[in-house]
C-alpha cells in the first residue's frame, strides 16, 4: 500500500486532531469552499469543499502520461464533434432507447438542418483515469471516461495544493510539502474563454454561466469569473428560467438574456434530465444551440461526450479514421483504453451479456448518464442484465472493463463526518481547453490536473455525489 505519510503519524490521533484543525483552517484561508447543502443558494454560511488530510501518492510516469495525452484527446474530441455521420451511426442504438440521449440527438439533428450559426468552437473537458494495477506491482493509466460538459473542480483545485503543503509543513513533513505540484486550471480555462469572447468580437457582450437551480458548488465557478473580471470580461449567471423569461436572439441569431448580448455560454448545468424541469428548459437549451454565441460545449460536442461514444471508440479502426496519418496520436490515445463492451444486439452484444453475467465483479456497466452515482456493480448488473438482456432496452448501456487501482490509507475531511482513518481509491483527471475557429485550432492545451479520492467502500459517485473528496498527486 502506497503511503506519504508513515504509520506512526497516521495512528497519532493526538496528531491528527491537530492536523485536521489545521487543514479545515487552511481551506477556508486559501479558499477551497462550498456553500452548505441546507442553504445552497446564499453565502452566509460556507464551509471547506471536502479534502483528504494528506496527499496521495501517483507514480510520476503515469502522470505525465495523462498530461502528455490531453492534447490529442481535446482533438478527438473536436473531431467527433464535426463528423455528423460519426455521431450518428455511433449513437444509433442508444437514441432508439434512451430518452435523454435522444432529445439532444434531436437538438443536434436541427442544427445540422439549419446550419451552424457560429464558427467557433470552445471545447473544455476533463479526462478522467484510474491507475489500474498490474500484477508486477506497476500501474497502468485506464481512462474512466472524459467529461466535455460541465467538467467540475478546475476551480478549487487551484488552490488544494497550498492547502497541503502547509498540512505538510505543520507535520513535519517539509520534503513531501516541496514536492506538492503547482496546479491552476482555472486560469487554463479562463484563458480559453478570453479567447472565444474576443473571437466573438463584442466588447460589451457576457459570458453566461448557465448555471444550477441549487449553487452549492459556486465557488468553483467564481475561481474562472474571476480571471475574465481580471480581462475585464463581464460574466453572468443564469439559471434556465432566466433564459425561458428573458432569452431571446435578434434577426441575426445574437443571443441575449436580461436584456444583454451573450458572447459565450458556458454550460454548468444542462447534463442531467433532471435539469431540465420543463419543457421550456428544452426550449431554451435548443435557442441557445442555435445562437451565435459560442456553446461550452455545443451540442455536437456534448453527444461526443457520451459513454456510448467512448465504447465505440475502442473499436479496432476507429481511432485511425479520426488521426488516418498521426500513428502516434493513436497509440497514445490507445494505451489509456480499458475493455468497453457494445451491448447492441447482435451476437456481439450477446457475447458481451454472457461474458458479464459470468463475471460481474470484474466490470462495470453503464448508462448514458453524468454526475456520478448511475453505474450498476457486482450482482447488481447480473440483475439489471436478467431483465434488459432479451430486448433493445439493454443498448442504453455500455459494459467496461473495472479498474483496480491500488488502494492508500487517509483521513477525509467532510462537514459533519465522523475522523476516521479510510482506505482509498483515487482517479485523476487532466483538464482540457481548446478553441477552434473554422479549421484553425487557435489554442489546444492541458491547462491542469486533478485529483479525487474516495473510500473503497464506495464504488460510484464523485464530489458532488457526496461521495470523493479533492486530493493533489504527489509524485512518486
Ligand atoms: P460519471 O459521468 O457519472 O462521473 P463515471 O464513468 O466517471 O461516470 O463513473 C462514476 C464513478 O464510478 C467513477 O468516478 C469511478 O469511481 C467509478 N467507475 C467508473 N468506471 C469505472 C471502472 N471502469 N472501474 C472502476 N471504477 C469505475
Ligand atoms: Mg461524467
Ligand atoms: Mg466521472
């Protein structure tokens, strides 16, 4: 078991009583914040966003993989976004059963009938891996899955690494402390908005954060309208009853909301169906598609995004179409592959449902959902698989490979929970951002990382979820 710190400070209660005093402090000092779940809407009363006491260690090769990667990933990803007959065969079997998927693939459909009314495209995301263990002890970096819609956290992992460093110092740990990687996503992401804003070309035009019923996560949107103020880029937040009240486009397809001309929407919100409260809510989500401003994401960019999208391109052949001369982009994007199982019908998809009723504890299956807390384990997909596994319903899933990462002990601070020591699973993300503009790539870069951390109790769900906590990788 991988460790940072060693035994005799983890079992030193009288230690890490101090130490966790001294963590909570330093969070709130530095700003790793969150409003509480009783009020999510005011600031009155704020905590810590939860953390782990101590960093976890990451051997450096595979994290430098995920970084090195990310470039190549936002280009897929921007690829799949342009290649409609893509999308379409991809996402075929999981329109015809799944609702959701359906309602944006019909979205996406009119768009493509009307025309795309802007040329540039703002893509941030975050590829998610675990380090899955080899039996040599090494770990090998699997994806998880890659977010291109409201990919969460770029903002308050700016600022985790101070926390843990003074956590170190105050430990005694100063070597460890030295060793905890400067990270700033927000400024990454922030600069990718700079740059679609001014490519929009109005001075007086927002950046919309469109932005959740309930805010409890605020903070970490604040980090990024903080670095536009610093541009003197005026940003706003909407939830989609504004834009139902307020929203509107003019002759020439410019959006405005409250009154003023939206450059950008950057999506926070919109991921889940429950999201969308009303019918209304859809409507306003199709006029934003078919606005000039630049979507984070666009339509085309968020179905790219999906879990059916990500098996279909571990196919043999298909990550060659989209790199046809770049052998080494393919490679590299390869490696990071886990097993991804098609469960259409057919005899592959027979052979896929075999395969897990055999063996359930070794996979996971999934449904085209976001936000943690929707994966089906162990019995349970034996279950879900017994009752689908005749008929087309069982296409609204995909089967994965599960990922084994080493385990590491920690302490994870919570608002409410009890101290006690956990072993844990982490998953690392690298964020992404990039902005095209016609055929011109005019930024594409790995503008940071993050690292989430859980008890293996838990087998889903991430920060949001209640579930992770937000940790730093310390290089091993
Ligand atoms: P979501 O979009 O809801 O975040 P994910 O695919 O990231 O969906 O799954 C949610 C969580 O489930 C992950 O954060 C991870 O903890 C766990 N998980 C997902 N896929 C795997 C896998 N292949 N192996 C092990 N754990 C997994
Ligand atoms: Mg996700
Ligand atoms: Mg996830």
């Amino acid at each position: 078991m991988a460790q940072v710190i060693p035994d005799k400070v983890m079992t030193n209660m009288a230690l890490i009583n101090e130490l966790v005093d001294v963590a909570k402090d330093a969070a709130l000092l530095h700003g790793v914040l969150m409003r509480i779940k009783e009020t999510p809407n005011s600031s009155e009363l704020v905590t810590y966003a939860p953390f782990t006491l101590f960093p976890t260690p990451v051997p450096k090769a595979v994290f430098l993989q995920a970084l090195a990667v990310q470039t190549h990933y936002n280009t897929l990803v921007d690829k799949i976004s342009q290649d409609p007959d893509f999308l379409q065969e991809a996402l075929a079997s999981t329109v015809a059963v799944d609702d959701f998927t359906a309602r944006l693939f019909r979205i996406h459909q009119q768009i493509l009938k009307e025309g795309r009314s802007q040329s540039v495209v703002l893509g941030l995301n975050r590829s998610d891996y675990m380090l899955d263990q080899k039996q040599d002890g090494s770990s090998s970096l699997k994806q998880i899955e890659i977010n291109t819609f409201a990919a969460s956290f770029g903002g308050l992992s700016s600022s985790t690494p101070d926390v843990h460093r003074h956590i170190l110092r105050v430990a005694g740990r100063l070597e460890e402390s030295q060793c905890i990687l400067d990270n700033n996503p927000a400024a990454g992401l922030a600069r990718a908005v700079a740059k679609a804003w001014e490519l929009y070309g109005s001075e007086k035009a927002v950046v919309m954060f469109l932005v959740e019923e309930n805010q409890r996560n605020i903070f970490d949107q604040r980090y990024i309208e903080s670095e536009l103020w610093k541009r003197n880029i005026r940003t706003k937040r909407h939830r989609f009853d504004d834009v139902c009240k307020t929203g509107l486009l003019d002759q020439d397809k410019r959006l405005f909301v409250g009154g003023e001309e939206v450059a950008v929407v950057y999506f926070r919100n919109g991921y889940m169906p429950q999201n969308y409260t009303s019918e209304q809510n859809w409507d306003a989500r199709l006029m934003m598609e078919r606005s000039r401003a630049v979507k984070c994401p666009d339509i085309s960019t968020h179905l790219a995004g999906t879990k059916k999208v990500q098996q279909v391109l571990a196919r043999p052949g298909v990550l060659e179409k989209f790199f046809p001369n770049q052998p080494e982009a393919v490679e590299l994007i390869r490696a990071t592959f886990a097993g991804l199982y098609t469960l259409d019908m057919g005899p592959e998809g027979d052979r896929t449902v075999a395969m897990a009723l055999a063996a359930p504890d070794r996979f996971v299956l999934k449904p085209q959902r976001e936000g943690g807390g929707n994966n089906i384990y162990g019995s349970e997909i034996c279950q879900v698989l017994e009752g689908v596994k005749e008929g087309s319903e069982r296409t609204a899933y995909i089967l994965m490979d599960k990922i084994n990462p080493a385990p590491s002990q920690n302490y994870l601070l919570r608002r409410d929970a009890p101290l006690k020591i956990s072993n844990c699973l982490s998953e690392l993300g690298a964020f992404g951002a990039y902005v095209r503009q016609g055929n011109d790539m005019v930024m594409n870069e790995c503008v940071g990382h993050l690292l989430r951390t859980k008890s293996s109790e838990h087998s889903d769900g991430g920060v949001a979820a209640g579930v992770a906590v937000l940790d730093n990788p310390l290089l091993v």
